[in-house]
C-alpha cells in the first residue's frame, strides 16, 4: 500500500527535523571539543612555564593571572623592540 502525499510529506519533515536536531548536537559537541583543547593547551602552557621555573631554581613557583600577564607583556614588549623601562621578567619571583 503506498503512502499518501500527506503521509509522504509528514515522513520527510519528521527526518528533515531529525537532520536539524543532530546537526546542532553536533555543532554543540564540535565547540565543546574547541573548548576542551583550547583548555589543555592553556593548562600544558602553565605547566610547562612552572616545570621551567621549577629548574632554574624558582622551587613553589606557581603561575597565576598577574604573573601570566606580567610574563605575556614582557614576551612580546621584547617582540616589539621591547619596552626598555618595562619591568624584567623575573621581577618579583625569588629563587628558592
């Protein structure tokens, strides 16, 4: 028995809506992974700066908001040409 017109276009919107709905669990998904990367770089990031502290001597460093800024405007102040009144890069931290 063959469907009707209308049983035939409530099949298709029903699957048409289907498509839409998983389409926007995957946009979701897709910038939750974005998120999750971006992340673990940034953690990979801080605890690659800390183990290098660790090494030359800074033995408790631990990196946080300020001292992540200080750390960015230094690098790239010496991108730049460097800012020759900035402050140093070690400015504030104490070897342990």
């Amino acid at each position: 028995m063959s469907l009707t017109p209308e049983q035939k276009n409530a099949r298709l919107t029903e699957r048409i809506n289907r498509n839409r709905e998983e389409i926007k669990r995957l946009e979701r998904q897709k910038a939750q992974t974005k998120r999750a990367e971006r992340n673990h770089r940034l953690i990979v990031s801080a605890a690659t700066i800390e183990a290098v502290a660790s090494e030359r001597g800074y033995g408790q460093f631990e990196i946080g908001e300020s001292v992540a800024r200080k750390m960015a405007e230094a690098y790239f102040d010496s991108l730049e040409g460097g800012n020759q009144a900035a402050s140093s890069p070690t400015e504030g931290l104490v070897p342990q």
